[in-house]
C-alpha cells in the first residue's frame, strides 16, 4: 500500500524519528489555529486579539496569511501554497519557518490532534 497523506488509512504508526527523516508530508494538510497562536506567531497584537475578531480575519485574509475564520469554532484556517504546503513551511529546507512559535496544532500533531491520532503521514527523505 502506498502512503498518501489524504488516505489516514495508509499512515504509519508515530514514530518520534519520523520528523528528522521526513519531507514534511504533514505540513501539507490544512492547518487550524486560534487567535492564542495568531499571538505567538506575531500576526496579531493582544489588543487585536481582545477586539474585533472579524476584523482581524477581514485583516489577515486580505493579507493573504489565512483562508477562512469560522466564528462559531473561532478556527482560522491558514492559507496553503498553490503546492499546498503550509504558509510557513521553507520550500528549500523543508523545515517550518516559525518552529519555536508554531501552532499549537502543529505542537499537538499527530499525538493528539489529527485525522488518525498516533499515526503520521511520513514520507522519507
């Protein structure tokens, strides 16, 4: 069988050597964050944060960081590249761009956040 990141079945179990191997097949998914991990990335400011959340989606969209906002999850979704890699995935290295402040989707995956929890989507370099 063939892995394909879209097909959870064809997944492997986690393994934590799995990242230092990998060609970052995860960081080809959507990616939803919340306004904390707009905070650490630095896209928004704490008063932003506390103010209009439309307006800071209208904002961000317009900039071409996120997609969408879904006010009832309170999600946003990151925009992909037209390769779908993630925004802030380098497409030299492979490697994320904003790893010491990443998402906490991105901290969580694939232990406790995903589509197949315990299991990743790993392509060897």
């Amino acid at each position: 069988m063939v892995l394909d990141k879209d097909r959870p079945s064809t997944w492997k179990k986690y393994d934590n050597t799995f990242c230092t191997l990998c060609v970052a097949n995860c960081c080809r998914m959507p990616v939803e964050i919340k306004i904390s991990d707009l905070v650490r990335l630095n896209l928004a400011s704490e008063d932003e944060a506390l103010g209009s959340v439309k307006k800071l989606a209208k904002r961000l969209k317009k900039e071409g960081i996120i997609k969408s906002y879904r006010e009832g999850t309170e999600f946003f979704m990151l925009t992909q590249k037209s390769n779908d890699d993630c925004y802030f995935l380098d497409p030299k290295t492979r490697l994320c761009s904003v790893y010491e402040k990443r998402p906490d989707t991105c901290r969580s995956f694939p232990a406790i956040v995903g589509p197949r929890i315990g299991y990743c989507p790993s392509l060897r370099k």
